[in-house]
C-alpha cells in the first residue's frame, strides 16, 4: 500500500528556533496533503490543507505565519514551526491522498513529537 | 463546539467484555472512517464507510454507519488486551480527504 514518511520522528529545540517537519508520499503523488496537531491524550486537530503548488488553506485559528505550510512538488510538503515555543510543543502529523475518487485512499505519516525548550 | 461527539472518551473493562464506541454528529458526512492510534505513532485506518445503513465487519468488530450518514458506532465482541489502544473515529463531509476527529476513545482491556 501506498506509504507515507514524516521526518524527523522527534525533535527537541530551544524556545525561539524554527523546526520544519517533511512529509512525504513514497510511491504515489500528493496533490493534497492535511497537517494536524495532537496534544498529549487528545484527538487530532486539523491545522491546515495543503496544495500543490499554491497556498496552504488554514483553519481558524491557526497562525499562517506561524506554521508555515510549502508544498512545492507532487511528493513533498514541509510545515515550518517558526519561533516555536514551550505550548508549540505537540505531536504533528501528516496525510496525503492518493488522486482518486475515493475516501480510502488517504495515509498518515507516522508523526513528529517536537518539544520546545 | 465539537462537530463529531466520540463517547465514551476512556473505558476499562476485563478481557472477553464487549463494548460500543459511539461517534455523533448534527453533519452529514460523506465517508467516516475510524482508526486505532498507538502512542507516537500515526492513526492506523481500521475502516471506511460510506453509504448510510451499511454494516462492516473486522474480525471481531463491528462498524456501521447511520442511516441519515450523520452517526457510527464500534463494536468490539470479546475484547482482548491487545485491543487496548486510542479509537478515533474521523468524518469528510465533502469527499476532499480533509478529517475531523472526533475526541478519540481510551480503551483499556484487562487481562
């Protein structure tokens, strides 16, 4: 089936920094890539849609200039946590979906723990 | 306000107990699809519905989706410890692949 990659799994930085998480699709092509968010014992949240090629669609209440979502070809898009700080601390997750009809053909990445200092 | 209702959110309950997992909503979705979550990994898709009424079947659970496409419930016959995991159930009103969760289900199975 189809993979995708998220990377880093992990990553710890100081208060301040920039961290950017890839997401990508192995083996098939992404025109549409979803970013969310969970915080410790909780449901995922949808933080933004990303296209290729233009730009991301956020949800309320997510900061575009604070995530910043580039989705720059058919396999790849990177969100870019800048100034992270301690409450941007969360686990970020990554799907695509596959250019067919149907609902079943979406895959998550296996996640990014980041922790801010 | 939480569009997609998950109850119960934590349930413990002995090995070999059955259990019921519900996700409510005032929306029609066009897919709902629910998922098992490990800790620090991504959601695993266990299944997806789409037509109102209809019934799967996974081994030992049960899903189905109302009628009206506005509900779903999980059902686990016999439950084991390595059922044991954070249930999600997430719905697509538009068929764009973009997921609302609803609040996820902490199960416990004891041995």
């Amino acid at each position: 089936g189809a993979v995708v990659s998220q990377h880093p799994s992990w990553v710890i930085c100081k208060s301040g920094t920039s961290v950017k998480i890839e997401c990508r699709s192995l083996d098939f092509q992404a025109t549409t890539m979803f970013w969310y968010r969970q915080f410790p014992k909780q449901s995922l949240m949808l933080m933004a849609t990303s296209n290729e090629g233009s730009k991301a669609t956020y949800e309320q209440g997510v900061e575009k200039d604070k995530f910043l979502i580039n989705h720059a070809s058919l396999t790849l898009s990177t969100l870019t946590v800048t100034s992270a700080h301690p409450e941007d601390s969360s686990f970020y997750i990554c799907s695509a979906r596959t250019p067919t009809a149907s609902n079943e053909k979406l895959f998550f990445g296996s996640g990014t723990q980041l922790s801010v200092l | 306000t939480q569009l997609l209702e998950q109850s119960p959110q934590f349930l413990s309950i002995q090995e070999g107990e059955n259990l019921t997992v519900y996700c409510n909503s005032s929306s029609v979705f066009s897919s709902l699809q629910w998922y098992r979550q490990e800790p620090g990994e991504g959601p695993v898709l266990l299944v997806t519905v789409v037509t109102g009424g209809e019934v799967k079947k996974l081994k030992r659970l049960t899903f189905q989706f109302g009628d009206a496409r506005k509900d779903s419930s999980l059902h686990i016959t016999a439950a084991q410890p390595g059922d044991t995991g954070l249930y999600l159930c997430a719905g697509d009103q538009s068929n764009t692949g973009k997921l609302i969760f609803g609040q996820g289900t902490t199960l416990q199975v004891k041995p």
